[in-house]
C-alpha cells in the first residue's frame, strides 16, 4: 500500500531528483579527467576503464530512471538500481576519489529502495564511498587514513540521518496537516448542510405557526360574529315575526323581515368563510375536480385538470386557499380571457403544494393591469403570501396567462 507521503506529486526540487545522478556524473568526470595524473591513472588503460564505468554508470541510471520512472515506486527495483549505482560509484572512486561526487547522490533515493537495516547498510556504502575520498583515497594505507576514513563515515551516515529524520517529520507533519484540512473540509460540508436544514426548519415553524395564528383569529372572528351579530340579528328576526299578527304593520314588518333574513344569511356566510368546514371527506382533488368539471360545464372553453404527486390531506387553510385561488383564477379567465382552452395542474411536492391556472386567451400587460383584474390578483396574493406562500402571474398581451400558486405542505397536524 502507497504511504500518503509516496502519493504526493513531486514539486519543484523534486522533479529534478532523477537528473540530478548525470549531473553530478558529469562534474565528476570532468574532475578525474583533470586530475587523472596526479593520481597515476592517466594511462590509456586506465582511461578505458574508466569511460567503460562512466558509460555503464550513465546507462544504468538512465535504464532505472528515465526509460522507467514507474519505477521509483517498486521498492524491489529501486534497491536492485542503488545497489548497482554505489557499486559503479565505489569502482570509480577507488580509481579518482573526485567519482566521489558522484556516490554522493546515493543518499538521495536510499529511502526509496530500503527500510530497515538494509536502508542503514546502503546509507554506510555511500558514506565509506565519500569518506574513503575524502581521507585519501582508495586503498586505505595507513591507520591514521583508516582513523579519519572511520571518522568521516560516522559524520557523514550521521548527517544524513538527521537530515532523513527532519526530512521524516516535515513529511509527517504535511500529512498530518493535509488530513487536519480535509477533516475541517468535510467539518464545514456538514456545517453547511446543518444550517441549511435549519434554515429549512425554520421557514416551517415559521409558516406553521403564521397558519396557526390565521386559523385562530379566523375562529375568534366566526365566534365574534356568531355570538353577536347573528344573535341579535336572530333575536330582531323573532320579535318581528310576532309583530306580524298585526295588520297595520303588516308590510313594513315584512320588509324589515325580509332585510333581517338577508342580513343574517350574510352573516352566518361570513361565519363560514371565516372558519371553513372540511372540503369534504375525498379531500382537495376531488374538491379541485369537481370545480374544474362544473366551471368546464358553464363555460366556453375547455377546461381540463391535471394531479401529479402522492395527493395527501393537507392543512385545513392550506386546502382552502387552493380552492379560493383556483375558483378566482378560473372567474378570471371567464370574465376576461377569451381563451378556448384551460389547463388546472395539482402538484403535490415532497415540501410545496403547487397550483398552475394557464389558459391560451388575450392575456395582458402585467406591468399595466389595473381595474378589478388587478384587484383579484391582488387579494389572491394576499392569501398567499398570509400562508408563507408566494403567487406568480405570467401573460402578456395575445400570449395568455399563467397563474402559479406555492404553499408550504403543511400536514393536518399543523393545526393541531
């Protein structure tokens, strides 16, 4: 399995890496090509050898690098790579102590090939390489060479294990804090989602709770009316029909019964307006049905309904200002419209209940209505916008209209 820190893309620096071994190839071989006297290996024979181990050293890093960079990913031929460049490495040291220059890049990749004692081991090969220049050359000859040959091993395996180990922790620390970033990422994606939802719910109780109160004071008003009004209105009726008996008073009594009855009908439709009973026991899309089937009936154009959604048995206000809306709408598009079709569509939605009133008649400026057109559309924005809803108009003149109604789907448990 890839650690995290093998998965993170080579920047900068990092892409040079597998250049970096000609490079220093190339100075060290320029190098040992000045100062070959001085190390007695200016021979024609030597120089042979010496361009043969250059060459292989090139071809070798080039085969394990270049010409396979997918490799620097398998442990396995990474170690089979570093194992032969410290090889060529050392063979040309022993020859010019300058070829140390180029043993020094094995400690570039030893992590990626080794772990363990192996890593160590590796580490030690490339440090006996450069120490072994760097205190003389190649055999050791004395035991003062071999005291600063073991001295300048030590420094060197220690350097690089120090510099391995920071390199180590800044690694870890990358990780650690690209982990603590998309931890906090995913943090505020759940943040984000919880103040959604609660915006969400928010709307709800807020809608919920504008129902409620609409629903009370419409009860509180039918009760006003009913106690006071139509009672005294009942009472004045009584008390005129049993002055009836007399003759005298026979026609003006009459009249004034007459007005009282009238009154009193009006009043007990106010009751009932206010506080409207249930549509009925089929609920709003036969209710919705059964106005689209009659208006359909008594009016010219055709006029045909559409249901989609799971129907349910919503709030009680709800359903009623879907019928009141739908029932002005379709007076509307008789009284002004001129259309020859109509098109009712009942949405029910997982959280909006959506009603569509379009007919292809006259249409309008809406911009410019004014008149009683403007007056209905005004109060049926009202009723909606009462229930946290919102009513749109669509038309312009020789294009039609479109009425669209959205109202929260309140359950009947909302007027509870």
């Amino acid at each position: 399995m890839t650690s995290p820190s093998a998965r993170v893309p080579n920047r900068g620096l990092g892409r040079a890496v597998p250049y970096i071994p000609f490079l220093m190839l190339a100075v060290a071989t320029a190098a040992a090509a000045v100062t070959a006297g001085v190390f007695g290996k200016d021979t024609q024979g030597w120089t042979a050898i010496q361009v043969v181990l250059v060459v292989s050293a090139a071809a070798w890093s080039w085969w394990w690098t270049l010409r396979r960079p997918e490799w620097r990913h398998d442990r396995r031929r990474m170690a089979v790579h570093v194992v032969g460049r410290t090889v060529l490495a050392l063979a040309l040291t022993w020859i010019n102590p300058f070829f140390a220059l180029f043993a020094w890049v094995g400690f570039l990749d030893v992590s990626e090939a080794f772990s363990g004692w192996r890593r160590r081991a590796a580490v030690l090969a490339a440090a006996a390489t450069i120490a072994g220049s760097q205190s003389g050359g190649f055999p050791i000859s004395s035991w003062m060479q071999a005291v600063i040959f073991g001295a300048l091993v030590g420094v060197h395996s220690g350097l690089f294990m120090l510099f391995d180990r920071l390199e180590g922790e800044t690694k870890r620390l990358t990780v650690e804090q690209a982990s603590t970033i998309g931890e906090l990422e995913r943090v505020n994606a759940d943040l984000q989602r919880a103040l959604a939802e609660n915006a969400e719910l928010h709307e709800t109780v807020v809608a919920q709770a504008r129902l409620a109160g609409v629903h009370e004071e419409r009860q509180r008003l039918a009760r006003e009316i009913h106690d006071t009004i139509a009672q005294t209105l009942a009472g004045a009726l009584t008390q005129l029909q049993a002055a009836g008996a007399d003759p005298s008073q026979g026609h003006r009594v009459a009249r004034a019964t007459d007005l009282i009855r009238e009154a009193l009908g009006e009043a007990r439709r106010s009751v009932m307006d206010l506080a409207p009973a249930p549509l009925d026991q089929a609920g709003l899309v036969d209710a919705v049905t059964r106005l689209v089937r009659e208006w359909d009936a008594e009016h010219a154009p055709l006029a045909a309904l559409v249901v989609t959604g799971e129907a349910r048995h919503l709030h009680p206000e709800v359903e009623a200002t879907v019928i009141r809306i739908a029932q002005e709408s379709l007076a509307n598009v008789a009284k002004h419209a001129s259309a020859d079709r109509v098109g009712v569509t009942l949405s029910y939605e997982d959280r909006e209940l959506i009603l569509d009133v379009r007919d292809d008649g006259v249409g309008f400026d809406t911009g410019a209505a004014s008149g009683p057109t403007s007056f209905g559309l005004r109060g049926m924005r009202q009723r909606a916008e009462r229930l946290a809803g919102e009513l749109e108009v669509e038309s312009r003149p020789g294009g039609g209209t479109a009425v669209s109604l959205r109202l929260p789907a309140l359950g009947r448990e909302a007027a509870a």
